[in-house]
C-alpha cells in the first residue's frame, strides 16, 4: 500500500474509534489512538499471516489483544481487514452489540482470545505458540501489552515460562506510552527501564517508535532469534487529538462540546458524520 494509502487508513481508523464511542457514550479513546499503527502494521504490512474469509485456517498466525480496553482500534482494524462489515463498527457497547467493551472470541471473527482482565494475554499467547511449535506448521502468536498492565505478577510468570520454553515464535509488544489510569507508570510502579526488565526474564530486546508502522513492520519481521522476543513500542497515549495526547485525565472520557470541535477537526469529521450517529448513554 502506498504511503498516502497507509495515512488515509490510518486516519479512517482513528476516525471509527471516535464515531464508534460517540455513538456509544463510552470508550477508551487514549488507550486506543496509542495502538493504532502497531495494528495497522500487523494486519496490513505483511506481518500476520491470516484469512478473513477462512477465520479457522490452522495455519494462521494469532493475535491476542492483552489490553483489551483498546478494543474499538481492533474493530476498527478486523473491519478494514475484511473480517466484517463497517456498519457492525457504530452497535460498539449497546444493548445486545457483538462488540463488547473488551473482544470476545466467541462473538467476533478474526479474535483469538477473550480479553479485558489485565495480565493474562502474554499466558494464553504463551500457550497458542507453544501449541504452534508443536503443530509444526511455521505459524507464529503476537500479543499486544499494556505498560502499566505489566504490574500482574501473571505476565512475568508467562515471561518466565515462554523464555524457559524457548518459545521463539512468540512476539510480545509493549504499548509503551508511560501513562496508565491513574498517573504515569514510573510514578505507580517505579519501572522506567523496560529492556532490562524483560531482558533479565531472557527474551530478546527490540525498540521502535510505535507511530512509525515501517519501524514496527521491520522490527516485527526480523529474523528470530532462540528466545521470545518483545518489541518496546513507544507510542503516544491519544496520539492524534493534540488536546488528549500525554494526558492522563484522558484515560476514560469523551469530549464536552467545547473540546468536541477539536476532535472533529483534528480527526476530519464532519457534522454529517457526527450527525448520522444515534447517541447512546
């Protein structure tokens, strides 16, 4: 896809996220904007290995959302991807809607795993890629953390394990963007040095800019190594509303009429958009 192609979808994507938690009345837009290259990168730069038409396919690669709360870019991105329609995007957190506020496997093509409580996507990944090795079929598992999720104990317990395991078909990555709900991650958990950190668990260290999907692109293609690797993208919480992007206060909210007008013309979206959707609460 040519470079003016990735911008338009990227900012498409940013866009849905909006009109999908307008509609709604709810949402984690911070958590989301901070994932939007990454998944982009995954789904449409030749990284992950999938079927939208065949969701089952047994030799797939799989991707497991850690922090599920940045589920309305996934949608966003299943959509784009194929897996259904554009429509389904404005039903996110409604009365009987098959997009939930955290991506439920058994609802949705294209999700691989249930998620939303904190701490436990790097285990089930864990166990997917181990279950790959062992099918032999060259299949790889991605998994997409949070930083200030990396206080469960479980997900270093998975470090542990998938580094013991050898489990080299196993990529984490780090949504690196220092903020968590209640201050930054530094302040709340004292961890401002993440590559030692995973290093000391024996996985394989790389960093990029997490808003540079070529950067992700490569970094999640290279070569692997005997050990699980993690790349450290460093993103932006919010990136792409300048009144929301580093902010804490952000974390769960919408926009008052006042910031509203910001969003819109930030995000290009027209009152026409803004409009056609029937307001939830």
């Amino acid at each position: 896809m040519q470079t003016s192609d990735r911008d338009a979808a990227i900012r498409q994507i940013r866009k849905d996220v909006f009109l999908s938690a307008w509609t709604a009345g709810a949402g984690h837009l911070a958590s989301a904007y901070s994932v939007v290259e990454v998944l982009y990168a995954l789904y449409f730069m030749d990284v992950l290995r999938y079927r939208p038409q065949e969701p089952g396919w047994p030799e797939r690669d799989r991707f497991v959302l850690s922090k599920g709360h940045a589920s309305l870019a996934y949608y966003s991105v299943l959509s784009l991807a194929g897996y259904f329609g554009q429509d389904l995007l404005h039903t996110f957190a409604q009365p009987h809607s098959r997009l939930g506020g955290e991506p439920n496997m058994l609802e949705l093509p294209g999700v691989e795993a249930t998620t939303g409580s904190l701490g436990h996507g790097l285990s089930y990944a864990a166990g997917t890629a181990l279950s790959q090795e062992l099918d032999g079929n060259g299949a790889r598992t991605f998994v997409l953390l949070g930083d200030g999720e990396c206080q469960e104990g479980s997900t270093w317990e998975a470090a542990m394990a998938a580094a013991k395991l050898g489990l080299n078909n196993l990529t984490a990555i780090l949504d690196c963007n220092c903020l968590q709900k209640l201050g930054t991650v530094k302040d709340v958990a004292g961890i401002d040095n993440w590559p030692a950190r995973w290093q000391a668990f024996g996985w394989d260290v790389t960093e990029a800019d997490g808003h540079d999907p070529d950067a992700v692109k490569d970094a999640l293609n290279a070569t692997p190594g005997e050990a699980p690797r993690i790349l450290i993208a460093h993103t932006v919480k919010g990136k792409g509303v300048s009144i929301m992007e580093n902010k804490v206060d952000w974390h769960y909210r919408l926009p008052n009429p006042k910031q509203l007008k910001k969003f819109m013309e930030e995000l290009g979206i027209s009152e026409e958009e803004l409009t056609a959707c029937k307001r939830h609460s």
